[in-house]
C-alpha cells in the first residue's frame, strides 16, 4: 500500500513540475514581449523627442521671419 501511496505522490509530483515549467516558460515569453514593447516605446519617446526639437526650431525660425517683415503686431 506505502509502494502505490509513493508512486502516486511521485505522479502527482511530476505534474505539478510539468505544470510549472510550462508557467516558466510562459513567463519567459512575457518577459521577452514585455522587453520588446519597453525598447519600441523608447524608440517611440526618442522620435517624439527630437520632433519636438525640430517644432521648436521651426517656431523661433518663423517668429524671426516674421520680425522682419514686421508681420508681429
């Protein structure tokens, strides 16, 4: 009887460890999705970045434009 309790806590045992390997491995995708979108949304933030540079250098080039053609009230 000990023999049949040991093999079946040695089943169960083995599921749960295949049971978690296949929730580390989900995790691990996760993380890499996770990692990917981090890496995009910085790129992202950089792009946004440097147009709102350029908008900005746009914006003093054209008030200085119209300064001299006295267009400013």
């Amino acid at each position: 009887m000990s023999e049949d309790r040991d093999a079946l806590m040695l089943e169960i045992l083995k599921n749960i460890q295949h049971r978690l390997s296949r929730v580390e491995d989900a995790q691990n995708t996760t993380n890499r999705r996770l990692s990917a979108i981090e890496a995009h949304l910085v790129g992202f933030h950089t792009t946004v970045s440097a147009n709102t540079a350029d908008i900005d250098d746009l914006k003093l080039r054209l008030d200085r434009i119209e300064k001299r053609l006295d267009l400013v009230e």
